[in-house]
C-alpha cells in the first residue's frame, strides 16, 4: 500500500466514524495540518517530514511508519528523550557512556571517559 492510498483509507475511514461525509479541509483541520499539505500528501506529491510524521504518529499509531518504510520510533527512547532534562547529571552522564560503550559513536562534544579494561 502507499501512503497515498494509505491516507485515502484513514480519510474514510474517519468519515464512517463520524458518520457522515466530510472535506479534506475538515480532515486536514482534524489531523492538525494545513489543507494544501494534506492534500500534497494525498496527490502523492510530498512525504510527511519528522515533524508532521509525529502528529500523524499521535492520530494513527505506529502503521503510518510501517507505510513509509520507517523504522517505528522506540517508546523508551523517546521516553527518555522527553524526560532528559529532569535527569541529575550524573545519571545522563551514566547513560551517556552506556550509549558510548555499546555502539561504535564517540561521546559528544569530546567528553571520553576513562573506563577500566578487563
């Protein structure tokens, strides 16, 4: 299925639960985009970017990745990624190495720590 028809199947299938027949506006106004984005997406003209692709995540669920062929977003690392900020250094600076230790990425902005070799 492509998104296109993918998207055309979410618009009726959002008309049946609303029971009755609506515009692409009104569809546009309910996902949270512009009608001309909406109507790009549906002509097949464009693909959601990752900020669109996360308000159409919020309204459809994990089958809008699937039709894209993306990978679906990870629940705990988005998790984590909203709750950063409240994390003590420390712990950031644990995970952080974590990261570091199990993939082939250096540390950000130079900050490499010693670890003992065993």
């Amino acid at each position: 299925m492509t998104f296109k028809e993918y998207l055309e199947r979410q618009f009726v299938q959002w008309q049946n639960q609303e029971g009755k027949r609506k515009s692409i506006a009104e569809f546009a106004a309910y996902l949270g985009v512009s009608q001309p984005l909406l109507s790009m997406w549906m002509n097949g003209q464009r693909r959601p970017g990752p900020e669109n692709l996360k308000i159409l995540y919020a309204v459809f669920g994990p089958s809008v990745y699937d039709v894209l062929g993306l990978p679906r977003p990870n629940p705990l690392y988005e998790y984590v990624c909203r709750n950063w900020q409240n994390l003590p250094v420390k712990e950031q600076i644990r995970i952080t190495e974590l990261v570091a230790k199990y993939t082939a990425d250096p540390m950000p902005h130079g900050k490499q720590t010693r670890t003992a070799r065993t």
